[in-house]
C-alpha cells in the first residue's frame, strides 16, 4: 500500500449530499425553457462535470447555454443552505486526515465561490489547502488538468497522492494524471458502477477510508 501524502477530494456526492438539490435543479431549467424533462438517471450521468459541458452537449448556441446556467443557479442557490448537508461521517474523515498533516485539496465541477460555500456551509470552510474548481482550469474533469493543477499548487508529486470521488468521471480524472483513485459508495452511486471503472480503492463509509488513508 502507498504511503500517502495528498488527498484530493471531489465535493457534490463525495464529501456534501447535494445530489436532490442538483437533480431538481435540472428539472427546474427542464420546466422554465420548455425542455423536454430529464429522468433522475439521465441527470446523475452528467454529475461531476460543469453546468457548461452538460449543457453544450445539448445545443450549440453559447447564449442558450448560458441562459441555462443562469436559470440552474438560480434555483440551486436559492434552495442551496436549506438542502445541503454533509454525509454521515465525512467531516469527521477529513478533520482525522488533516489533524494527521497529509495535504488536502479540493477538486470540483462546481465554480470555486459555489465550492467554498458548500464546505463553509458544512463546517469544512478551512479544511482545504487549495480548491480548484471549473473556472480554474481549460479541461475540467475527466480530464486530468483539475487533479495536474491542484498538485502543482500544493507543489506534491502524483505518486503519494489519492483522489476521491464518487462518479466515473472522477475516477477517469484521477488515473489519467496518475494518482491513486477511490471510489466511494455513500453518494449516488454503487459499487457497481465504480467497479465498471476500476478505481484502485472503493469505500463504503468514511471511516474506513480514513483508517486506510491513516494505516490506522
């Protein structure tokens, strides 16, 4: 087993449980433009990625797009602090690992303000050395440039780094700049699903990651 030195963590479905939140916030922009309604499924397979890569695969206007956007955060930050919370567990895992001085990073699909609200929000708002989100970076996740510019920040090799996240499209982000991967099964997605991807860890509760992470 490696001996870890940097954690980077995804947020939504990793470390907050914002998935209801993101899920209405897509049927809300089905119902204001007239878009024929999104099945929950159909939605879950586009977390992880920005609002702009979702939509852009739907129409290739910018301003469409863009009024999209503006409708989705509308509705998200509206209903935002009354539905957002933490998993079970998951503060407690980040404070064990931070109190233990590994380096921890942020790696997300949201904006850093919309990120940094999130962890503020649930007790985490210093937790993070670096917070990297989509308006920091060209290629966002799965693309490896989110987990290459967080590790360039923290100024940490690839090597002794693990990234977590909950979906497919993190752990594609993570093996392609090379670090470790784990897949956790608390968020909206099984083992199952990790599995088709073959992260080198999968977790089903933040404690266990922790303890592994720790060699506790």
């Amino acid at each position: 087993m490696p001996q870890f030195e940097t954690i980077l963590f995804d947020l939504d479905g990793t470390l907050i449980d914002s998935v209801d939140l993101i899920v209405d916030s897509y049927h809300y922009v089905d119902q204001v433009h007239d878009l024929p309604p999104r099945t929950r499924e159909q939605i879950l397979v586009g977390i992880g990625t920005p609002l702009r890569s979702v939509f852009g695969q739907m129409t290739d206007d910018p301003n469409v797009v863009e009024a999209w956007i503006a409708t989705y955060r509308e509705y998200n930050l509206a209903h935002h602090d009354e539905r957002v919370h933490a998993y079970d567990g998951a503060v407690d895992m980040v404070m064990r690992i931070k109190a233990a001085g590994l380096r921890l990073g942020l790696v997300t699909s949201k904006f850093r303000a919309g990120a940094q609200r999130g962890l503020t929000l649930v007790g985490l708002g210093n937790a993070m050395e670096v917070i990297v989100g989509a308006d920091d970076v060209i290629n966002p996740k799965p693309h490896p440039e989110p987990v290459e510019r967080a590790l360039q920040q923290l100024d940490m090799s690839v090597d002794s780094c693990l990234f977590v996240g909950d979906s497919h499209h993190d752990i594609h982000c993570g093996r392609a700049a090379g670090a470790w991967t784990a897949g956790i099964t608390w968020g909206p997605f099984d083992r199952a699903h990790l599995e088709q991807v073959a992260p080198d860890y999968v977790f089903d509760t933040p404690g266990t990651l922790a303890d592994l992470v720790l060699g506790s």
